[in-house]
C-alpha cells in the first residue's frame, strides 16, 4: 500500500512542492498533505484508506457532496457520447439559462475553464467597454492568479507569506489600485482622483479567501454609486460564494434578502428571485463571475452580465476571448445536473450545518479559554484567533494578518488525527455540502474538545 508520505515524496520529484495548486502542499499547517484516493459525499478517503470528514469540499465546487451519483451518472452519459467537440452544444445554451434563471441580471453568459479566466476575461471586457485601462481591487480579495489580479491576493499567498508574486511586470501592476477593504473613505479619495481613467472595480461581495470578512453595511451599495457616478464599471466576483451561500449567490443574500454583518440568526437566505428581484434589489453589478459550484466539480467557470457589455465579446464584438475546451461537454453536464439538485432543501441544509459546525467549534475554543472570533457570512465561516480578533472582529487583510495564525497548525492537525478534515491554512474557509449529516455533525463534535485543548497551548514560533 502507498503512504501519504511516499505519494508526495514521489510526487515532489516530478511536481514542483509534489503539488498543482500552492495550498494543497500544507505549508501553512506543517505535514504530509494527504493524498486523496476517493471522495463520496461528505468523505474524502486517501491512499492510506483512512477517511476524513471534509470541511474542504474541493475548495467549494462540492455543495451536493463529492460524488453525487445522479452528477457522476450524467458525466458517464455524457462521457461515452464524447469528451469534447470544440463546437457548440445545448447542454451550454441549458447551462447558461439556468444561471440566467438563478441570477436574471445576468442576461448573457459566457463559459470558460477556470475562475481566474472569468475574472481576466471581465477586467479585459470592461476595459474594452470603457477605454480605460485602471482596475480597483481590494487587499485580501482573490480573483484568480493572473497578473494584474494577484497584488494582495489573499489566502494563497498569504499562506505562503508572499507579498504578491514574482514575474509579474510592474507595467501591469501599475494598473491595479489595491485598497483596504471596507474602507469608504479610501474608496472615495480613489475616485475623486483618478476616477475618470477607472475602467472597473472588481471585488468579492463577501471576502472569504483571507477568512471569512463581512462586508460592512453599505458597502457594496457604495461601490455601485461610485461606479455609476465615475463610468466605471462594477465587477462583482462570485467564483466561491456564486450558487453556494443562497440560489442567487451572495448577490441574492446581500443584494435582495438584505443580510447585513451581524448575527447569522433568523431568515436571512434569499431562495430562488425571480426577475422582479433586480429591479427591487438593493444594487446590481454590470459582470459578474462565477466557478466552483457552477461546474459541480469539473473544470468550469463563467463570466456574465449587462448583454450591451457581454455582447462587446468576439465574435459579436471587439474584445477576444476563446478556448478550445470553454463549455465542455461533460464539465457543462456536471454543472447543470448540480444547479438541478441544488434545490432549497440542499441550501436549508448546508446553512443549518454550518451554523451548527460554528458553534460547536466555537464553544469548545471557549470552554478551552482560547481568544477567537467566528465569523460567518452566509454558509461560509471560519475561525480567527487572538483578542484584537475576538474583541473587534476582523474586516480588513491587514486585521487578518494581524490574528494569531500560529495557533492554526495544532487545531488542524488535532482535528486531522480524529479524521476531521479542515483547510489547511487559517485564511480558508471551511465548506459544508448538503451530504453532511448527523454523523458528520456528532464526528465533529466529538474532535473540538482536543482541537481547541492543543490550540490553547500552542507557542508561538
Ligand atoms: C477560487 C477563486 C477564483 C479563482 O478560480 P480558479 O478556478 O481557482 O482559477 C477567483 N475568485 C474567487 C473569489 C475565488 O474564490
């Protein structure tokens, strides 16, 4: 039998770090990341044939749990009729209108392969529908790893303690503005001075990649007005929160259902709008983004918005952008036959769970004397430690930073031995799926105490 050790020794000799995507190596927590041989429902199992509870869920794709046998068994259909054609087919046109149904503001839909490409594909859209060539970010949001995106990029390279990344031209990122999240005021001054050459702001509308942060109260809505009052366009990225936290993604929480930052108590979930909702909504974006769950687990994303904008794109319009595997059959089937299922009993049932993994875990942190914040938006949380956290909450990338992240390790690696699977870096989130149950909740339950014992004597480095 391969060990988890020998799997990721042989993997680093082929592999840069024996790892495709940074996080997965577990260099923020310290160990031998577990290689995953099999995952069904809310299980994942390695090839060591251990199984863990998952709080990881692919990083977000799995809402209906890994597996999903009516999902796999579209796949296999759509498999044995072929893999990929590179011409157009109706699973997309279906696909697209099963967005456009869930979210109606986006009125044209546009498939490629990954997050990243979805949000340079709208920041190249919106520059060509603007003629401007400036981008606003905020500190700690991510939006993928393309160049002009990765300037104080979050989770990733906070993990990796990087400031940002090497290879990247500083022509490019002289066209990124980085603010401070939740920051007005400094949104504000940003406009007044260069406003008129700000093709786009682009923007999560409830950070979760430096932990979970709550957009403060207006926010968003000032994001718009500012946009609408200087030409610029509004770019909201859905790729984690999109068909996760609500039908009508953190949009329709946010925008339509009105949750503001507080207690994730009472009726707070939007369910399935209608196209009534975008005119009563609090704002609307011009592009959005969406991934993760929109591809139930293969290769897919999407980027959608205003039609007069979408419509900009080629073979329409001027702005290029193509690929040869963009709306994959079997990517395009998994994604449908995952917003099929996705009804509001799966929504009902992963915001109960995620409630209840919260306040399990920050019961036993509190029984066990530890500082710390659990902060939530939505179905997405994750735990903060330390007073400055616990006291005042966490709203910004600097705040995140700033928390005890060296009291992470020992809480992930307790959890990990009583087969609980957690992110492994305290900037992620922990992602529930409608698979997780009773057992889940109770196998939880039964490894908090030992977690937060370890992370109240943990030393700092
Ligand atoms: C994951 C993520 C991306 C990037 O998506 P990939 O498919 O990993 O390229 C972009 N934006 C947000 C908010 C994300 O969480």
């Amino acid at each position: 039998m391969t060990t988890n050790e020998t799997a990721f020794s042989q993997a680093k000799a082929v592999i840069p770090g024996g790892v495709d995507s940074p996080v997965r190596a577990f260099g923020g927590v310290g160990g031998t990341p577990r290689f995953i041989a099999s995952a069904s429902g809310a299980r994942v199992t390695d090839v060591e044939g251990r199984s863990y509870v998952d709080l990881v869920g692919s990083w977000g794709p799995a809402l209906l749990g890994h597996a999903h046998p009516e999902v796999v068994a579209a796949v296999q259909e759509a498999a044995s009729r072929g893999l990929s054609f590179g011409a157009p087919t109706e699973t997309e046109t279906l696909l697209a209108s099963a967005v456009r149904e869930r979210v109606p503001f986006a009125q044209r839909v546009r498939f490629v392969s990954t997050g990243t490409e979805a949000t340079m594909t709208a920041i190249r859209l919106a520059r060509g529908a603007t003629g401007r060539d400036l981008i606003v970010k905020f500190a700690g949001n991510y939006h993928g790893h393309s160049d002009g995106l990765l300037a104080a990029a979050g989770s990733g390279v906070a993990t990796g303690g990087l400031p940002g990344s090497a290879g990247v031209p500083e022509a490019i990122t002289a066209q990124t503005i980085v603010l401070p999240y939740n920051d007005v005021d400094a949104l504000r001054a940003c406009f007044e001075q260069v406003g008129s050459a700000i093709a786009a702001v682009i923007f999560e509308g409830a950070p979760a990649n430096m932990g979970t942060v709550p957009p403060h109260p207006g926010w968003n809505r000032e994001i718009r007005r500012l946009c609408t009052a200087h030409g610029a366009l509004m770019i909201l990225d859905e790729v984690l929160t999109g068909f996760r936290v609500d039908p009508a993604g953190w949009w329709g929480l946010e925008a339509v259902a009105g949750w503001v930052d507080g207690a994730p108590s009472g009726r707070y979930s939007a369910g399935f709008v209608d196209a009534s909702c975008v005119e009563g909504a609090d704002w609307v974006p011009d592009l959005v983004t969406f991934g993760k769950v929109v591809g139930g687990g293969m290769p897919l994303a999407a980027v959608a918005g205003r039609a007069d904008v979408m419509d900009l794109l080629a073979p329409l319009g001027p702005v290029y952008q193509a690929g040869t595997l963009s709306g994959n059959p079997l990517a395009t089937v998994a994604g449908l036959r995952t917003l099929e299922l996705a009804d509001q009993g799966v929504y009902d049932r992963v915001n109960a769970s995620a409630q209840e993994i919260s306040t399990i875990v920050s019961d036993a942190l509190s029984a066990a004397g530890v500082a710390h914040r659990l902060q939530r938006t939505g179905s997405l949380f994750s735990v903060m430690f330390g007073e400055a956290a616990a006291s005042s909450g966490v709203y910004d990338y600097d705040q995140a930073r700033a928390q005890e992240a060296w009291r992470y390790a020992p809480f992930f690696h307790s959890f990990l031995s009583s087969g609980v699977a957690l992110p492994p870096s305290v900037y992620e989130v922990w992602f529930v799926s409608g698979a997780h149950g009773e057992a889940e909740l109770e196998a939880i339950a039964a490894a908090a105490p030992a977690a937060a014992q370890a992370v109240a004597q943990a030393q700092p480095e």
